[in-house]
C-alpha cells in the first residue's frame, strides 16, 4: 500500500512539473494596451495553445519596474526597452535580449510651436519633461551628443522628471514633453490641441533612438535546454500574434480592450495606438537586427561623462530562440 502511495505521489507530482514547465509569465512594462497587442492576439487566437503553452499576461504600471520582478522570479520573460536592461546588466542583473518584435522607436518630443523651438538648438533655455525610471536615458544621451547641459540655464535644458501623462505641456508647466508616437502624442490632440500648434522631434529622425520593448530573459535560464524550447514556442505564437495584429489593427485594439480589466481604456484610443505601434514592428520578424543593437549600444555610450553604460556590453542578446523559432 505505501508503494502504491508514493508511486501516485510520485506520478502526481511528475504530471504537475510537466504542467508547469509550460507555464510561462510575460511581464508587460506598462499597463493593458495596444503596445502590447501581439501578446493578448497570441492568446486570444489559441497561438500559446497550440504550442503547449499557458501564458500569463502581467500587466505593468508605475510602480512595476520589469526588471525587479524578472529577478525575483516572478516573470520568465519581461518587456523592457533596451537602454533600461542594458542598464541593469551592467548594474549587475544578467538580462539577455532573446527576440526583438520592435523595429522601429516611438518615442520623439512634443513641443509648442510658439515657443520658437525649431531645432535641437532652440531646446537650450526651455524646460523639457522627460520620464525617468530608465526611460530617461535616451534623452540624456540626445542631450550630451548635441553638447546641451541637462543642468538648466541659458545654454541648458531644465529637466522636469515627467508622470506618465501629458499636464505638464498641457498646463505650460513644460516647453516640450516626452511622447510616444502611439500613446501620449494622442491625448495631447485629446484635449483640444491642433496638431497645428505642436512641432515634434522624434529621436528615430535624430539618430538617436534605441531599441524598445524587446523580450529579456535571466542568462542562466538559457542554460536550460527545457527553458530554451519554452521561449522557441513563445517567440514562435507572440510574433504570430503580432503580425496578425499588424495586419488586423481593429481586431487587435477590441481584444486588448476586452483584456483590460481596469475598464479605463477606449476602443477609438486603442485603434488609434494599434496603428501606430504596427508602423514600428512592421518589418522585424523578431529576429534583433545587429545594426540596431549596436545604433543603440553607441547611443548609450555617447553620454559624456556620464554615459548610461560605461562599457559595450558582451553577452547581451542571442539570436539562438529567434532562430529555432522563426526559421
């Protein structure tokens, strides 16, 4: 009788590891939304189910910084923008880039006309809002490149450390704020502003951008043979999910609404996001082109004397998931 009990405990716990091994977390950096659209498409359409997989979407929020969660084992795989995790390996946390759906930056600078800003020298004596938590080193990277101090004066920028909404432009608290082509861009026409009264420097058009929202993973977990076939499959569905997302924009923005338990989102806003971020996958299968990377790694380099990372970075990305998944 004892024999029998272990071999049922035994076959019990064997067939719950196998279910688990097929678990996979995907921690988001912000919140439900169409930024995120190919994830909720994959699981919508059944793309993790006919893998195997059963994927939990953790949505983010500024209070959720990607990076902690990934090396607290509460996420396998996170979604942070390049400069951020590039940060955080240096600083000791040991993120690779395994899969890179964006190809293009959405992030660019939105400023008032009348402000008589008409060119990166006109930013020298205005006030400019810029989100931190790692998102801030884009900006400060633009900045040392163009020889303006971020210290604020005639010949400087003032930095304003920006919340994750528009007021400060809004309520002239700013002369420029960050945006996304996707998201915050939008909400400034929201509240009544004409496109007519705005002029924008997007950091794709600078030569400054760096690559946003790829998929890291902790290095040792890619020591795992299991782990390994684990991310094939998800990169496999998500950039399934993605590409059906591109193509089908409407769908796409209903699902991520329909997964957006807060209840704050709108359908007219999530179609408005889902067409904008189809415009920077488009043309990246999800493989990391070695170009952007490296655009990215020079970007973060040229930051003076005080640049975002100190050194190039080894072992920050592989392309062994992309190729087993998409070839």
């Amino acid at each position: 009788m004892k024999k029998l009990i272990t071999a049922a405990t035994l076959a019990f716990v064997a067939s719950g590891a196998s279910a688990q091994d097929n678990d996979v977390k995907l921690q988001l950096q912000w919140v439900t939304q169409s930024q995120f659209a190919g994830y909720y498409v994959a699981q919508d359409k059944g793309y993790y189910e006919e893998e195997g997989l059963n994927v939990t979407i953790l949505p983010g929020g500024p209070d959720i910084a990607p990076p902690q969660v990934l090396a607290g084992g509460g996420a396998d795989v996170m979604l942070n923008w390049m400069p951020s995790a590039l940060a955080a390996r240096e600083k000791g946390l040991p993120v690779v880039n395994i899969a890179q759906p964006f190809k293009t930056s959405g992030l660019m600078l939105t400023c008032w006309k009348d402000t008589g800003i008409t060119s990166v020298e006109d930013f020298k004596g205005k006030t400019i809002g810029v989100w931190f938590f790692g998102n801030e080193y884009p900006f400060l990277s633009w900045m040392s490149q163009a020889g303006i101090s971020t210290d604020g004066g005639d010949d400087g920028v003032t930095v304003l450390k920006q919340g994750f909404n528009v007021d400060p432009l809004i309520q002239r608290q700013a002369d420029c704020i960050s945006t996304m082509t996707y998201n915050e861009y939008g909400q400034v026409l929201d509240a009544g502003v004409s496109p007519d009264e705005l002029v924008t420097f997007k950091y794709e058009d600078q030569g400054v951008a760096t690559l946003e929202d790829g998929m890291w993973v902790l290095e040792e977990n890619l020591q795992n043979p299991e782990f390994v076939d684990k991310m094939v499959k998800f990169v496999r569905a998500s950039m399934k999910g993605w590409k059906y997302a591109e193509e089908n924009p409407a769908e796409a923005a209903q699902i991520v609404l329909d997964n957006d338990e807060t209840g704050a989102q709108s359908l007219e806003a999530q179609e408005r996001m889902m067409n904008e971020v189809a415009k920077l996958t488009a043309g990246s299968n999800g493989t990391l082109d070695e170009a952007d990377y490296q655009r990215t790694v020079d970007t973060l380099l040229a930051g003076g004397s005080d640049p975002v990372i100190s050194k190039a970075p080894e072992g920050a990305w592989t392309h062994e998931i992309t190729d087993q998944a998409l070839n």
